[in-house]
C-alpha cells in the first residue's frame, strides 16, 4: 500500500481523509498529545486493521475520538461526573472509560464492556472527525512497543506502506498521552497520567484514586486497569537507566562515566549537558521544565536508536509534580523500572 502524506491540510485532503475513514480506511492524524491512527469506530474490521498495522495485541483497547461530548451518549453510558470532567477539560488531554453501547463492536475494546472516550483539542483532529461523520477509534500512532509519535515524520517512519494517508499538523504541543480515567461506579481512578493533572482533576472530584499496578513493576500475573499499562513500551535498543538524587550527585555520577564511548546522557537540564560528547548527548530540555521535558520526551527516546553507539543511556529520575508524573512514568517503563539511588 502507498501511504499518502499530506503536508498541507486544505478542506479537500480533510475531506478525501474523512472518506478513507468512513470506508474503514487508516488516517493517521495530530492531536494535541501525540499522532493517532485512525480509523472508523463503528467498523469491527477497522480495529483489526489499526491492530495489525501496529503489530499490537488485540485484547489492547482502542480510545475512540468525539467532536462534542454530547456525542458520547450514542456509544456509552454516560453520568454527571463524566460531564462535570468534560465541562472542565474537554476538549482536552483526558480520555474517561465508561460502559460501551452495543454500535461499538467488541473489536475496538479489546472485548471489554467499557469503552474509552476522547474529545481532542486539536483543530486537525476536530475537523476530521467532522468530515468523517463517525466516531474515531485511534490508538498512538506507533509501532506497538515504540514511543509513540509526536511528528508526521515519525507516524511514516513506523507506518509506512502500512496506512493509507497521514496527515501533517507539525509536532504535538503536549507529547506525552491523554490522561486516562475510569469512571465505574461513579468512582474515578487514575489509570494514566498525563497533562490533566492529579491536581486538576482532584479541584473537579477530590475523591481522585489511583491504579498503582499503572505505575509500578508488574509481579507475575497482576493486571493493570488499562491493558495497555501492561506491555513494555517506549524501550529504545540501549538500556535507560534512571537516577536518583542530588543534582550534583548526579553530575558527579555522570562524569565517572563520561569516558565510555557507549554512554548517553538524556538531559533535561543544563547541568547535564557537556558532560559526554554531543553525539551521546540528546537534550530533552534545559531547565528541568516538566512541560518542555514532556514535549521532547518521545523524539529523543527515538533518537537514542539512531545513535548506535550508545548502549547504555542515563537520565534524571523526573519529580512527580504536575505533567512530571506523566513523564516519569513514560521513563520508568522505558527503563524496565531501573533506577540507581545515589
Ligand atoms: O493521547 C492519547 O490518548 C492518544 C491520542 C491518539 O488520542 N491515544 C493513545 O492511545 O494513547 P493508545 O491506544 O496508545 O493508549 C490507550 C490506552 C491503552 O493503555 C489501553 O489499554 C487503554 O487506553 N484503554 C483503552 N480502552 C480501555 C478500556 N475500555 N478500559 C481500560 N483501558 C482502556
Ligand atoms: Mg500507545
């Protein structure tokens, strides 16, 4: 198959875009998170396409993509709490899962009897859902396994031949996935952490929990809420390594080790930087700036597979506060949960 990248979005290339998916065709498109791969929710077969195109196991559910949250009544069980989060953050960074309605085949929810719901921000993303005229299914845009995309070049990089169209909307502003929440029993779990924050949606429901299997190792046999939690994700070919402690311990670790060539720094501030040789340095953000961290996280856990020589890669240990619990999740998984205590 030729996939077909769109540079320049114009109401025809939406439209053409809104009709491949209608078809059951794959868009690939830009949210203000990360790339999504689209196809049409109310298709069983589309799933097993988007399922296929990423090489990801079919028990792993799909988010599907709203223009309006009054649209959600037509695919799920609604409830005042998931409007009272709607009003607060949609559309937005934030995707509820809520009791699925029978139109939504058990494809796109892995076999679930909830589904994921998400209303995008992105104007990209909005529009095509409109020229589409079906709800989205669209998980990232990856290959399963790989840090999800965060630029149209990225998606091509993994989907090439595989999709028919990508549509470029430049690099996403947030980076790192929605925040997901459940919304069963009116009880609302923190499944994974993103952009909306503990905070944010503690001032709407202070009631707030968390799925900790979401943010720790796994033992044998347990299971996290979002079977996706589960899979290890966003793993470059060389080993991540965390650290934790004083900055200036930090430094000092790094610079014992700044002599082997097969040593990378992920920086995320100006203190690490300098310290090995720009080809094994890959910086992430210069002032520990959890948002800016956010948006290059994805690109420069990519770039460490295009530096080969680069076996080993050691990055600060990121603090929980705000878009940070998000990121230092994506990191944990991206180590395996490997953290030196300094
Ligand atoms: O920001 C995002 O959420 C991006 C953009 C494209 O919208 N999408 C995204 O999708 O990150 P994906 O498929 O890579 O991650 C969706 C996560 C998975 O961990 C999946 O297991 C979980 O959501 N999930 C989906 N439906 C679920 C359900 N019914 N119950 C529990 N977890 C669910
Ligand atoms: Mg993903």
């Amino acid at each position: 198959m030729q996939t077909r990248i769109i540079r320049t979005i114009d109401e025809q290339a939406l439209r053409d875009a809104g009709q491949i998916i209608r078809n059951g065709g794959l868009v690939a498109f830009p949210t203000e998170t990360v790339y999504g791969l689209g196809g049409n929710a109310l298709l069983p077969d589309a799933a097993s396409e988007i399922y296929a195109a990423k090489g990801r196991p079919s028990d792993n559910p799909l988010i599907i993509h709203l223009a309006n949250a009054a649209d959600a009544e037509g695919y799920c069980v609604t409830s005042p709490l998931f409007y009272r989060l709607a009003e607060a953050f949609s559309p937005g960074p934030i995707t509820m899962i809520l009791p699925k309605k029978d139109c939504i085949p058990s494809t796109v929810t892995g076999g679930l009897s909830t589904v994921a719901v998400r209303i995008p921000q992105n104007p990209i993303a909005r529009a095509l859902i409109a020229a589409a005229g079906v709800p989205i299914a669209a998980p990232s845009a990856n290959t399963s396994g790989r840090p999800s995309p965060t630029t149209a070049d990225d998606v091509l990089e993994d989907m090439n031949g595989k999709i028919d169209m990508i549509l470029d909307g430049g690099p996403c502003d947030i980076g790192v996935e929605s925040t997901i929440v459940s919304l069963r029993d009116d009880q609302i779990v923190l499944l994974r952490p993103g952009a909306v924050t503990p905070d944010m949606l503690r001032s709407v429901c202070p009631e707030l929990l968390f799925d900790d299997l979401s943010m720790r190792k796994l033992a044998d046999g347990e299971k996290p809420m979002a079977p996706g939690m589960k899979y290890r994700h966003y793993a470059p070919n060389a080993a991540v390594i965390l650290l934790n402690g004083d900055r200036e311990k930090i430094v000092a670790f790094l610079r014992g080790t700044a002599q082997d060539r097969s040593v990378g720094i992920l920086a995320d501030g100006a203190d690490l930087m300098g310290i090995v040789s720009k080809e094994n340095e890959i910086v992430m953000g210069d002032g520990q700036n959890a948002g800016q961290i956010a948006a290059n996280l994805f690109a420069a856990l990519r770039e460490i597979d295009r530096r080969p020589q680069i076996r080993t890669v050691y990055a600060a240990l990121p603090k929980k506060d705000g878009i940070g619990l998000a990121v230092y999740n994506r990191l944990m998984k991206a180590s395996g949960f490997t953290v030196i205590d300094l």
